[in-house]
C-alpha cells in the first residue's frame, strides 16, 4: 500500500510553498491581506474544499488541508484554518438558504470566524462572516458584535473575544460544533506538520555552515544522531497528519479516533522538535534575529489550539 500525495496535490503543495517563500515573511506576525488575497485569487486556497454550486473549486477538504500545511511550513499569519473550520462548519449544520449566501463569501476570501463557547475565537478580530454554535443547540450568523483582539505567546496565530452583536438561527449548532472541532484539530496537525519539516530543514541547514573545532558540526556523530530523531518525528508527523486529514476529508468512520491520535501526536513532537531546533542552533537560536524563536512559539500555541495532546490521547478509544 502506498500513501503519497497524487501528482495534482503535490503540484498545489509546490504552489503555495512557491508563493509563500516568495512573498511571505515570518517575521511579520500581523495578517497580511494583501498576501492572503494573492493566495485566493492566485491559488483559490479557501475555495479549494467548498463545493462547486457555492463558487468553490470543488475539490474536497484533504487538498485544503495539504495547502495548511505548507503554511505552517511558512509560519506566516493566515486565516485559512479558520476559513476552513467555518466553511465546514456552515457544511455541517447550517440550512441551505446560509450555505448559498455564506459558501461563495468564504470561497472568495473573506475571513470566517467559528465562535464554540467562552474560548478565545480565532481570527475573530479579522472575520467578515462568524457563526456560533449555541448552549440551546443553535447555529447562529452574529453580525455587528464587539470584538477584541486577545494578545498570545504567538502572534502570528491570532485570537479575539466575540461578544454581543445580533444573532440569526441558520442550522443545527452540535452538527456544526462536531466538524469544526474535528477539522480545527485536524488543521492543527497539518500545520504542526509543515512546522515540523521547517524546523527540520533550519536545523540540518545551519548545521552545515556552523564550524566548530574546524569542522561544520553536522559531521559530528552525536548532532547526526539528534537530527536522525528529528527526522523521524517529521516524518511521523506527516503520516499521522495525512491519515487525519484523508479519513476528516472524506468522513471515515475512523476520522474522529485519527484526528485525537494525529493532534495529539504532532503537538508533542513538534514541541520536541522545536527543542531541538532551538538546543542545536546554540546562542544564536535565543536571538531575535533569527526564526528559531517563532518555531517555539508556533510549536507551543499549536500546542493548545483546539486541544491539547492531553486532551486528545484521553479521547483516543482502545
């Protein structure tokens, strides 16, 4: 059995790794819209998973989430996971009248919002559409409510409190509350995915230029020993989170047990990972001229996003 990407999903992965290494900076942790409209009208990033008779490009969920993870390979600020939790959510719960005004907004660009209870939303300060899922099984559009901007450890992930506004009933809140929950977490693993390999890739790189003893210090067994682990984490993440996003994407009945083990498994080795990377750049890595730093806060704020690796191996039936 093999399990690899088709040749037209890594032609999109090539895509947006292209774009993103020519336009996008991780150094700027404030959303760039110009960049994401680049990424829509270029790419078609938040149209990708919804279904043509909504403009969407009608492909299906797993494209959208293999596109997520070369954004965390860019740790660039971007909406696409909420887009995508809120397209999927309006999928899920909301009745056809919302589907056909909310879908093609979506698919166009403009930032969704999911609001699940008390907790911070993400990308609520940017979202021109949020939906709530309600105490009294409602699914609701808000429109008009307050909004504030949370400060976070990793600004680039960006967080807000919704409070107030006008609210419309458009669907059934636990459908939409279950997708947005599965796909949040699955979306995390994609992203903690593409930071792995970055992390990776940073580390292998610079430790062929460090020359230490007048040797790069790659060649020196112990380093190699350390990157041969980290290597296998990358990859493992990767698997986990193609198998999560795959069974997500087409509705397996083993999507929810893949999703807690891949969100449960990437958060830990990416946190690992980011360790690592940050132990064996040395003194240069706690500088804030180099992007070790927006590893480790990426690593640990994916970390907590829609769950915690605690939280999810709980979930995780034997």
């Amino acid at each position: 059995m093999e399990f690899a990407l088709t040749e037209e999903q890594e032609e999109l992965a090539s895509m947006v790794r292209s774009l993103l290494d020519k336009r996008g900076d991780a150094r700027v942790t404030t959303y760039d819209e110009a960049l994401w409209q680049t990424m829509c009208e270029q790419i078609g990033l938040p149209a990708l998973g919804i279904p043509e008779e909504h403009d969407g490009a009608g492909f299906t969920l797993f494209e959208a989430l293999v596109a997520l993870e070369e954004v965390g390979r860019s740790i660039v600020p971007s909406p696409l996971l909420s887009s995508l939790v809120t397209s999927e959510a309006l999928l899920a719960g909301a009745d056809d009248d919302a589907r056909a005004r909310l879908l093609p907004r979506l698919a166009a660009g403009e930032v969704g919002a999911f609001v699940d209870g008390d907790a911070p939303v993400l990308d609520g300060d940017l979202a021109t559409i949020v939906i709530a899922a309600a105490d009294d099984d409602g699914l609701y559009e808000v429109e008009g409510a307050e909004v504030t901007w949370t400060p976070s450890m990793d600004q680039t992930i960006r967080l807000a409190t919704v409070e107030g506004g006008t609210r419309t009933r458009i669907g059934d809140g636990p459908s939409a509350r279950d997708r947005a929950r599965l796909v949040g977490a699955a979306g995390c693993a994609a992203l903690a995915s593409g930071l792995a390999a970055r992390a990776l890739d940073m580390t292998v790189s610079y430790s062929k230029e460090r020359v230490q003893f007048g040797r790069p210090i790659g060649s020196f067994q112990a380093l190699k020993h350390r990157m041969a682990d980290m290597l296998v984490l990358s990859e493992m993440c990767r698997s986990a989170s193609w198998a999560a996003s795959y069974a997500v994407a087409t509705h397996a009945d083993d999507a929810e047990q893949l999703t807690h083990v891949a969100k449960a498994y990437c958060a830990d080795a990416v946190a690992r990972l980011a360790a690592e990377t940050v132990q064996l750049h040395g003194g240069i890595a706690i500088t804030w001229e180099h992007d070790a730093h927006l590893v480790f806060k990426r690593a640990h704020a994916l970390g907590q996003l829609f769950g915690s690796a605690t939280e999810h191996r709980a979930a995780v039936t034997l």
